[in-house]
C-alpha cells in the first residue's frame, strides 16, 4: 500500500513479481484464509464457524483493514491538520487492529468462549493493534532503514497524520505504554492463567 520497496529487509512482492502478480498474492491469501477456517474447524459447531467467518470476513473487508487502508491513504498530505485524534484512531483500530481482533475472537469463539469472553479479548487485542501501530509510527521517525527493515521516514515524506505528529515522541510513547497497560487489564479477569 504504502508502495515501499523493503519489508524485513527484503525486496517487496511488487517490486520482485510486478504489482499485477502481488495484488494476486494478496489476494490468495486472503482466500487461504477461509480455507482454512473451513478445513481446520471440522467437528466444531457449525455457528460457531459461521460467526468466525463472519468476523474474519469485517476484519479485512470495508468495515476493517481495507477500510481503514483506505482511510489511511486518504489522509496522506493532511499532516499539517484535517485529521483528528479520532480520526486516526478510527483509522488504526480498523487498519491495523482489526486483524489482532480478528484472531483473537476467531480463537475465543471456535473455543466456546462466553460473549463476556470474547468482548474482552476483542478490547484487548484493539489495544495491543493500536499500540503497535503507535510503536511502528515512533520507529519510523527514531529508526533507521536498517534497523526497520523497510525505508524510515515514509510517513514524513507523504505529509501523513501519525500519532508522534499529533502527540509527539514522548506523548506517542506514553499513549502506547496506556494502551499495553490496559489491554493487560482486560485480561486480570484471568489472573495467572492469562500469562
């Protein structure tokens, strides 16, 4: 999306293959993905495999990563305002998250988890997301292209909002320790057995 060249140190799938080949890529992974479900859940009640599918099918369509992908990209050249603290979280919760929350209440739900269960885990895993994707905006600022594995200063040179250009480094680290600290919490229900 972000048209880099590097992802962990390596070339990219677009920049190997051609962007035509890559975007097919994507796209057999995502039908993996409900293959998957569909063969790894045989014996588990069917709704529970329908909810699933279901949850896995917003967490990467419109109502998620894409929509949230984006919602990402339409706010490249806003870096100097027109877009909120809201805005950015709506975009990070849908973009980046989603695909934590989609795991987690996949995992709770095939498990018979209670609606309770599941709620928490979802809270959870959208602040784990969140603070992720907070950490990534800080290295993108604070590291280098080496240390990153893909260029830094992507988010700077496109003029895009990002949590250290609305909160600065210190307020963008503090944000992402409160959301680590309270996804914790949503899982002290647990006690022991959550560590």
């Amino acid at each position: 999306m972000d048209n880099d060249d590097l992802r962990r140190g390596l070339p990219t799938n677009h920049i190997v293959y051609g962007e035509d080949v890559a975007i097919l890529a994507g796209d057999a992974l995502l039908a993996l993905a409900f293959e998957h479900v569909a063969k790894a859940t045989e014996g588990v009640d069917p709704r529970r495999v329908v909810s699933v599918l279901g949850v896995l099918g917003a967490c990467v369509g419109a109502r998620g990563l894409a929509g949230g992908q984006v919602m990402d990209l339409e706010s490249e050249g806003k870096g100097d305002g027109g877009v909120t603290m809201d805005t950015l979280t709506w975009i990070h919760t849908h973009k980046t998250a989603a695909l934590l929350v989609a795991s987690a209440v996949a995992g709770a739900t095939v498990a018979g988890a209670s609606e309770e269960d599941v709620a928490r885990l979802r809270s959870f895993a959208t602040k784990v997301g969140l603070a992720f994707q907070i950490a990534d905006d800080v290295l993108d600022v604070t590291a280098s292209s080496a240390v990153l594995g893909k260029t830094s200063g992507k988010d700077e040179a496109v003029n895009k909002v990002t949590y250290p250009r609305l909160l600065g480094l210190d307020g963008a680290r503090s944000r992402a320790e409160e959301l680590v600290a309270e996804a914790k919490a949503c899982l002290d229900v647990y006690g022991d057995k959550a560590a």
